[in-house]
C-alpha cells in the first residue's frame, strides 16, 4: 500500500464490517422480528438482506437485530424501525426483494414506506 | 463479500483462554455450521476485555449482550437461543448489566466500565488483533499516514510534548523530552526499542496490549522512528507471553505485507522495520541499560548513565526506549490532537492509565482510567470493593518497586507525583489490594524476596544489601526478631536507595520502608510480643483448644501429624505448642469449632 488514499479505502471497506461492534444509545434501529412464526414465514431472508444493504452502504449509525415475538404473527416477516425523534414504524409482510427499497427511502431519505406499513395494509386488507 | 449479521466476540487474552475461551471457540464454530448460520454469524477472538474476574467473556453483537463465566456446555444454548432465535440467554448475562426483566444496561454504563476512559485499552475486546483490516477500520496507520505525508519530524515531536504524555513503565520520563534529546543526536544508525518485558509481578496490562492490539505498537514504533531518525526498532517481550510474542509475529507480518513497514512507507522515502527480542526470565532486564545490553546478547546488566541512552544507547547509537503503554497512547494523540490528551487527567500527569487489580477485590481485571480517579473510586466502584466483607488494609502500587498506600491514604487522586508524596509511586500500573488478614510485614518479605532472587549481583548495595534486609525479615516473621531490627531496616534500607547502581536496586527497599513507615505497630507485634496481628505468620501463631467447646472426641489428636495433642477420651484435649508444627489440621477436623489460632 503506497497512499493514504488507498488505506482510507481499505478502512471504509472493513469498518461496515465490524461497524457493529459498539454499544450505541443513538441511532437507528431496525428490529427484525425472528420467533418461531417469522423465522417460519421467511424473516431470515428478510433480516439478512436488511444487514446486507446497511453494510453495503455503510449507514454507520443503524443497527440490525432481531427479536422474538412481536405478536401479529399472520402479519410476519415484520421489522420495527425505531428512528430518533420520530415514532416507531412497523412494516409487515416483508420480503427481501423490498429491502433496498425501505433503506433507501425510508432510513436514508426519512420517508417511511407508507404502502408496506401495518396501518397501511389494515386499512387495506380488511 | 460476506454481510455477518452478528458479529460473536470471545477473549482470546492469556486469562481467559487459561480458563478455555480456545474450546468455546471451537464449540462456537461447529454448533453454528450445525445451526446453519456461518455464514451469518461471525466469531471474532479478541484481546481482553478487562473484566477478567468473570472469564471466560463473550459478547455478541449487534446487541452487545456480555456473557460471563461462559463455559463450553453453554456455547450450545447460546447458539439456539440467542444466535437463531434472538433471545437473549439473561441467566449467563454479567449480572450488574441486568435491571430488570426488560432492560439490560450498555456495557458504558456497569459500575466496572462507568468511570473508565479506554485509550490504551481501545480496540482491546473490539477486534481481531490478527487481522490487520480490523485495526485500519478503526483508524489504524491513519497516524503513520499523516505523520509521514504532512509532518516534520520536529513536529511530531512538539506534538507529543504539548501531549504531555510521561513514560507508562513506571519512572514517568515525559516521552516528548525523550525523543527529542534522541533526535539531537547525530550518528550512521539510530534505534527505537520497546520495552515489553513487564517484569512486576501481578502486571498484565502489556501483555493485554500486546495480545488485543499488538498493532498499535507497531504504528507507534514506526512513529517514533520517523521523530528521531531511527529505521530500525526491536521489541523486548518476556519469553513468558507465548501468546503475545505470537499476535505479534503475525502482526508485524501483516504490516509489512501491507507496505506499513519496510522500505519507502507511503511512498514518502521513510524506510523503518521491526523485530522482536525475547527476554530469558531475569525482572532485571526490563530496567533500560539491562535491556539493550540484553539485546547485543550479553548478560543483562545495567551500565551506569551518563550517557543516557538518547546519546548512546542500543550498540552505543542513540536509541528511545519506551514502555508498551506509552506506545498505545501515541496514534491517538497524532490523530486526535495533543489537547485532547492533555484534558484528561492532572495538571502534571495527563491522559490516563492503566491499572491491573489484584489480591483481596470483586472484580479482579485490567481498568484504565484517568489520572486523577481516586483509590477509593477504584477499589470500591469499579473494583467492587473487597471480598466477604472484609475491611480494606492497604494498597501496593508499582510492585517490588513500589509502596503501600494505607486506607487514611484512600482519597488521593492518583498521578505520578502523588503516589511519590505519599511514600509509593505509580510503577508499571500493578495494584494489589490487601485485606485485614494480609500481613504488611509478609507483604514486605515477599516482594523483597522478588528482588533478592531477580538482583543482577553487579553492585554490592543491592547484591548484598538487599540480602543482609532479606535475612532480618525471615528472623522476624520466624518470631526472631530482636531489639533494633527496625532501626537496622530503616538503616540499610536508605543506603541502598542512595548507592545502588541501578532502578531495580534503588527501589528495591521501598515496600520495607512504606510498610515500616505506615504499619510500624506491626513491626513492633512481630518483634516485641512475638506476635502477628494479621494472624498470618505462621511461627507467630499458637494454636488452643477452648475447653468449654471441646468434647473430648480426640479428632484433632488422631489428626495431629506432629503428636502434639493429648487427652483422655470425654474430657477436653490440649496442644502442646512446643511439639505443634502450626500446620491447622486440628482446627480443621474439629467439628465443634473449639480450635482457633492466636
């Protein structure tokens, strides 16, 4: 390695690897919902795609994890997106290829994807 | 590339892998290929994490859940539990971090991590220290970077002495002043050495550098070498850190495959390479001149300065030496400017340090805090105090070096020039705590003994000073000691600090002199009364049975290897103390409880 430029480089590229080794109380935080009923409706995919798009585009302040049991399991895979100052968005009836879609909109351009919320499909699906 | 969706931290440090953190590991690996998520869960072996009381230590992120006391039978249930189904196993969580059914508090906020300040102890527990891309994630090399495209050598040194950085192995030397005596000097060859032989008993907080984050030594090296002048450098580590020799194989491997060391770094015409030297078991040679003389491969012994070694030094060309520590600090002031450094900490001693508690407390481990934190807040918030409720005696900084520091002592906030005041001094950072039932003058002759073993023998102040003290301290914990012992103690003590010829041999009397100076009543019981007041040494103690306890069941004297207890049957025993080796089998077969010692 010859420049600075070339180890700032490697260091974008390592630090979305292990980016999540901090403890944070900020931030975003995007909870995938992964008991018995979302892991069964398909909410691996769901998380793992979540993961890869954040690393990809190296959102250093979101966390992805999972949880149990968010308890309207007809409504899984679901993920709760907690960011600060706004209220808690939950989306359901995810699938992976909607994944890149809610990051860019939503966790980048701050305008939750309105269509795959809960209240949303509620209304819609009575 | 791989996205790991969570990343499992285990402590690979000396501690922990002791207690089989290498088996969890394994364990780690095969139960997740069998779970079916390696290719999702990632399992990291860190450096330490500093709570070492509860190792084997294993955190998982992204919920930074800390697993304590972890044991192989457990890797199972947290891979089915809390790897695969995202609930968190709370019966193996660190139990201060948990208050209540819902909320887990961030590792930040445990009394054992709140006043803390990790600045050495950084990337320790936070990454792979064998994989060099972790290290440039967190701003590794950044430094050396900067330094050698955008400063004069000059100015890195100006830099580190507005840091007002001092010397972490123990003297507190400002680093800054250091280098730029080596810098003035003009030669063919110039040397920067590094000293990780930590000799102090009980001190780990090189070692713990050394095997979590062996690569910032490394980027400091390299520094220091661009400040003086110097493109060689070697690292003195102690033959007993196989691990830490290992992590650092490996790193200086990697930094040189990456272009961090070797010829033209960065492409700035700046050529610097590392090797290490391994020490062969002598405390003596982590003393400077020893060291070097060490290093040309004859027998470690100090040689007298002047000439310091910014003039002559390694092979008579000026060398730096510094402590593991101190190296830690440097990238970060290069990267985060001197007057970040220079808030932390005391008007005289800036920064922070790192402390490795031992002996009588909760939380045995590697803390680093600010200079200027207390003995109090410590021992007591983040030590957690002393075990079974016993009652804080003294506290022993600087190891053979250094002094006891009594509870009347607990509040002074701890630097460099304080702990010289109050008779001790700051040392390597080993702090051993002590409990009413330690005795001061067998904490004396303990680490007098240290040193009689580990003296070089080239000066007779300390070959056979150190000696003549060792002798009057057996005669007095043997129940020997005479009128004037204390006096001829003081004596040979204050003549060995004025005429030894080197570091070892000056401080070698300063735990005799503070526990005398603190703890002279007990001096005084061992001698005048015969006497231990600790109820410690064995030749002082005499042994009894209470006759109104006993019931004459005749245990004690079956189990008396000495044949020292006689009696008849139904009536109470009697130890003859003449006979009685102090050995304690009676008190322990007693079922009645009617033994004690006095």
């Amino acid at each position: 390695m010859k420049s600075l430029k070339e180890l700032e480089e490697i260091r974008n590229r390592a630090m979305s690897r292990v980016n999540m080794r901090h403890d944070r109380d900020t931030g975003t935080r995007i909870v995938v919902g992964m008991a018995t009923c979302g892991i069964a409706a398909g909410a691996r995919p769901v998380l793992n795609a979540f993961v890869e798009e954040v690393q990809k585009r190296g959102l250093s302040d979101v966390v992805v994890s999972q949880t149990g049991c968010i308890g309207v399991c007809r409504l899984e895979p679901m993920a709760e997106v907690y960011t600060p100052g706004n209220e808690k968005v939950t989306y359901v009836k995810l699938t992976a290829d909607m994944v890149p879609n809610i990051i860019n909109q939503h966790i980048v351009n701050g305008q939750p994807v309105i269509e795959q919320t809960i209240g949303y499909y509620e209304e819609h699906n009575k | 590339m791989n996205f790991y969706r969570s990343h499992v931290l285990v402590c690979g440090g000396t501690g922990c892998t002791s207690s089989g953190s290498a088996q969890i590991i394994e364990e780690f690996n095969k139960q997740i290929q069998a779970a079916g998520l390696e290719k999702e869960v990632q399992v990291v072996r860190t450096g330490c994490f500093g709570l070492c009381e509860l190792g084997p230590v294993v955190i998982v992120y992204p919920e930074g859940s800390f697993y304590s006391r972890v044991k192989v039978e457990d890797v199972a249930e947290i891979t089915t539990e809390h790897l695969l189904k995202g609930r968190i196993v709370r019966r193996l969580l660190y139990s201060e971090s948990v208050v209540d059914e819902n909320t887990i508090k961030s590792l930040d906020n445990v009394d054992f991590y709140k006043k803390q300040e990790r600045v050495a102890l950084r990337n320790c527990g936070v990454i792979d220290p064998e994989n060099i891309e972790e290290y440039i994630a967190f701003d590794g090399y950044k430094a050396l970077g900067t330094v050698l495209t955008e400063k004069t050598p000059q100015e890195v040194i100006d830099t580190i002495k507005a840091s007002g950085l001092r010397g972490r192995g123990g003297a507190g030397f400002p680093t800054g002043l250091k280098w730029q005596f080596a810098s003035g000097y003009q030669d063919d060859q110039k040397y920067v050495l590094c000293n990780a032989d930590e000799g102090d008993p009980g001190a780990f907080m090189d070692r713990s550098i050394l095997e979590g984050d062996p690569h910032v030594v490394i980027e400091a090296m390299a520094i220091a070498g661009y400040a003086i002048g110097a493109t060689q450098g070697y690292i003195y580590v102690r033959a007993e850190y196989p691990i830490a020799v290992h992590r650092l194989e490996v790193a200086i491997g990697q930094a040189r495959e990456y272009g961090m060391l070797g010829k033209n770094i960065f492409g700035s015409g700046f050529d610097f390479d590392l090797e290490i030297r391994l020490g062969a078991g002598a405390f003596v040679c982590g003393e400077e001149t020893a060291l070097m003389r060490s290093v040309e491969g004859k027998r470690g012994e100090p040689t007298p300065r002047p000439p310091f070694p910014a003039e002559k030094g390694l092979f008579a060309k000026p060398s730096v030496l510094n402590n593991v520590e101190t190296y830690a600090n440097v990238p970060r002031i290069i990267l985060n400017g001197p007057e970040w450094f220079s808030a932390m900490g005391t008007e005289k001693s800036k920064g922070t340090k790192v402390f490795a508690l031992g002996g009588k407390i909760n939380n045995t481990g590697l803390v680093e805090v600010p200079m200027g934190t207390t003995l109090r807040e410590i021992i007591y918030e983040i030590g957690g105090g002393i075990p079974n409720g016993k009652k804080f005696k003294a506290a022993q900084t600087g190891g053979p070096s250094g002094g006891c520091i009594p509870a009347e002592h607990l509040d002074t906030p701890i630097d460099y020039d304080n702990l010289m005041a109050i008779g001790s001094m700051m040392g390597s950072g080993g702090l051993i705590v002590m409990d009413e039932d330690n005795c001061m003058v067998d904490i004396a002759r303990f680490f007098l003994d240290f040193i009689v073993d580990e003296s070089c023998g080239k000066c007779t102040p300390c070959r056979v000073g150190t000696k003549k003290m060792m002798e009057i301290l057996d005669r007095i914990v043997a129940g020997k000691g005479e009128e004037g012992d204390i006096e001829r103690l003081e004596e040979l003590g204050n003549e060995i600090k004025a005429t030894a010829l080197c570091g070892l041999g000056q401080t070698a009397p300063n735990p005799v002199l503070s526990t005398i100076h603190y703890f002279r009543d007990e001096y005084e019981a061992h001698i005048k009364e015969k006497r231990c007041p600790a109820g410690h040494c064995r030749s002082l103690l005499s042994y009894k049975i209470d006759p109104e306890k006993c019931k004459g069941c005749s245990l004690c004297a079956r189990n008396c290897p000495a044949d020292a207890i006689s009696g008849t049957v139904g009536k109470p025993y009697s130890i003859d103390t003449t006979k009685c080796i102090k050995c304690g089998a009676c008190e322990s077969a007693c079922k009645f409880s009617a033994i004690s010692k006095s």
